[in-house]
C-alpha cells in the first residue's frame, strides 16, 4: 500500500476539511429555502439493499438504489467533502447518502427530470471560445463550443443518467484506490481519502472518463451540499443538523413584523415532514 507520503504533490491533506466545510456552510444559506422535488419519487421505491454502516443509521430508511459497497463508499466521500462528528455534525451525520440515493432511485436518477438534457447539441468548452457559443457538427450530433464561464447556462446535459455517472465514476474511484492504494476507499485512513478526493476535484485522479474525476468530484459536492441543507423530507439533513448549523428556522409559513425586525431572532428549524400532511399545507 502507498503512503501519504508518496501522495502527488499539490493535495491538500485532512486541513482542508475545515475550508471545505466553511464552503458547504457558507452555500447552505443559499439552498437551505429551495425546493428540491427530484428525490420525491424514490419514497415509493422498493428498498434493495441494507443502509450504509455506519452509526446512528436505524432511523434511516432502506437504501434503495445503491449496493452495499456504493453506499458506504458515497457516505465516506461525503464524509470528507462535508466532514463532522457527533458534537459537530457533518455530511455522515446528516445522513446525506441517504439523500443521494433517494434522489438516484427516483426520476432525477433515471433521466427523466425537466432540468436533464439527453441529447444534442452538446457542451465543448473552449478556452479559446471568444463568443458566448458558436455550432459545429461532428458525425454523430451537434457540438455547441462554449467558453468556460458560460457552461451553467446549459445545465445538467449527457447521454449518461446520473445513475449512470454515479456507477461509473464509483468503478472509477475504486480502481484509482486499489492502483494508487492498494485498498478500496472505505478502507484508507482520513489523510488518504483526502489525497484522493484533492485528486478528484483538481482533475488529477487517473482512469476517470465519463464521468471525468472533476465531475465526478462537482456531482458529488452538489448533491452533499443538497442533502446538507434541503429538508429532511427528502432522507438527508437528519435532525436538521444542517439548518442549525446555519441558523435557518425550516419550512415555517410565516413571520411575525417583530420577528422579521429582531436581529437576534432565532427559532428551532421546522421540516415539511412535520407540517399538515407533510407538505407544508
């Protein structure tokens, strides 16, 4: 097995977990309030397979989509893209695979949402690109040339599922941890895994290729991100550790003028789950 010492040069070890999650907290203000609907058709899923080992995990529903091995190695990834422990909750202790899963066993994980782009023309980003875009054809399908701050006009766009990308960027990182470890990535100490998701995110992980190691790292941090601070209705942010973090009060139908006017404000968050019929009506 390689050392962390042998580790490329340019990955950030275990420190930068304490940027990584200032990040998270800091973008939790912004998707805290949003409506996340794509995980809603995943309740009426038929679990198929046990829920990731790790403590506290009774209260969580059923994995649905991931296997065993996927589920606990989406739940150390998340656990160190939003690191925490029990006095100071974190992507694990939110239960945020949960959140994935749920999201994958459902329409967004088949394809099949409003926001998903399956076909043509497609995304090349160009450095060189001038313009906002500009058309081409290849043999196959239209190519869209793009430079690079223009591409989140276009939202998600592949041939691929997001079921499909999640599979394969999993079969990506477990052949990178065996050549590059020796071991799966469940099984390598804090330090390592941080070599490894530093790899994924600066695109410098071998053997990723649809999806590419950054993306694979992009969807991952997205969805950590979304199951931090969406409702817990929808199988993550459990207890609503991630809108304590950030002081969001939850699905709350109204405020007071005093209240909105108090800076010191403050009210124990509210999920949908626990509003009239579960739907905030």
């Amino acid at each position: 097995m390689q050392s962390s010492d042998e580790a490329r040069s340019g990955a950030k070890p275990a420190n930068s977990a304490i940027d990584r999650r200032r990040f998270l907290k800091g973008s939790g203000v912004a998707i805290a309030g949003a409506s996340v609907v794509h995980p809603t058709a995943a309740q009426e899923a038929s679990p198929v397979a046990t829920p990731a080992t790790h403590e506290d995990s009774s209260d969580h529903p059923a994995i649905r989509f991931f296997n065993p091995v996927e589920a606990e190695t989406v739940d150390a990834l998340t656990a160190r893209i939003m690191p925490g422990s029990p006095d100071d909750p974190g992507a694990r202790e939110a239960g945020v695979v949960y959140y994935i899963d749920a999201s994958l066993a459902g329409a967004f994980g088949g394809g099949f949402t409003v926001k998903t782009y399956t076909q043509g023309p497609y995304l090349n980003v160009s450095e060189d690109q001038p313009s906002v875009e500009s058309t081409s054809r290849t043999n196959l399908y239209q190519v869209v040339e793009v430079n690079e701050e223009n591409v989140s006009r276009y939202g998600f766009q592949s041939m691929l599922t997001p079921q499909d990308l999640y599979r394969r960027g999993l079969e990506s990182l477990a052949a990178y941890c065996e050549a590059r470890y020796d071991a799966p990535f469940t099984e390598l100490n804090e330090t390592q895994q941080d070599e490894v998701v530093a790899a994924l995110a600066v695109d410098e992980a071998d053997g990723f290729e649809a999806p590419g190691g950054r993306e694979f790292f992009t969807m991952l941090r997205n969805h950590t991100i979304e199951g931090m601070f969406s409702d817990p209705l929808y199988g993550g942010n459990r207890n609503m550790v991630g809108w304590r973090l950030i002081g969001y009060p939850g699905a709350r139908g109204f405020f007071t003028s005093q209240e909105l006017l108090d800076p010191n404000f403050s009210m124990e968050p509210v999920s949908l789950a626990d509003m009239p019929n579960g739907h905030g009506h």
